[in-house]
C-alpha cells in the first residue's frame, strides 16, 4: 500500500514537472514570434499568467495586426494587451 502511495506521489510530481516544463515551452515560443516582430512585452514571473502586459503598437499594416492578433488569440492573451 505504501509503494502505491509513494507511485502516485511520484505520478503527480511528474505531472507538475512536465506542465511546469510544457508551460514553459509555450510562453519561449511566445516571447520568441513577439520578439521577431518587434512588439514589447512584460513578464509578470506567474506561471498561470505569465505576461503582464502586452503593447500593441500603432500604425502597422494589416498583415502585421493579422500575425499580432493570431498570437494573442490563439493563446488567450487579450486580457494583457494594451495598445501604445
């Protein structure tokens, strides 16, 4: 019975660790497509919501805004866009 206890334990470490680590994956992938297109960012050091902010900026072309909006879109991210 301990064994199973102590399995279980060690099933759910790894599942923390694993999303810790997916989490992590995913913002890298983020701030890597935010940097390529020059938009500024901030970090807020949660991993349940990890950006702080987000700056929109003004007056780029409709292609950028349609790449922009995929980004924040596809990952929930409106909550911490403000336009600059």
């Amino acid at each position: 019975m301990i064994k199973k206890q102590n399995n279980i334990k060690n099933w759910e470490q790894f599942i923390i660790e694993k999303n810790d680590v997916e989490s992590s994956e995913i913002v890298d992938n983020i701030t890597s497509k935010l940097d390529e297109m020059g938009i500024k960012y901030e970090l807020s050091g949660n991993k349940f919501k990890p950006f702080k902010v987000i700056h929109k900026p003004i007056n780029k072309s409709d292609e950028f805004y349609k790449q922009f909006d995929d980004i924040i879109y596809t990952n929930n991210l409106e909550s911490v866009v403000k336009v600059s």
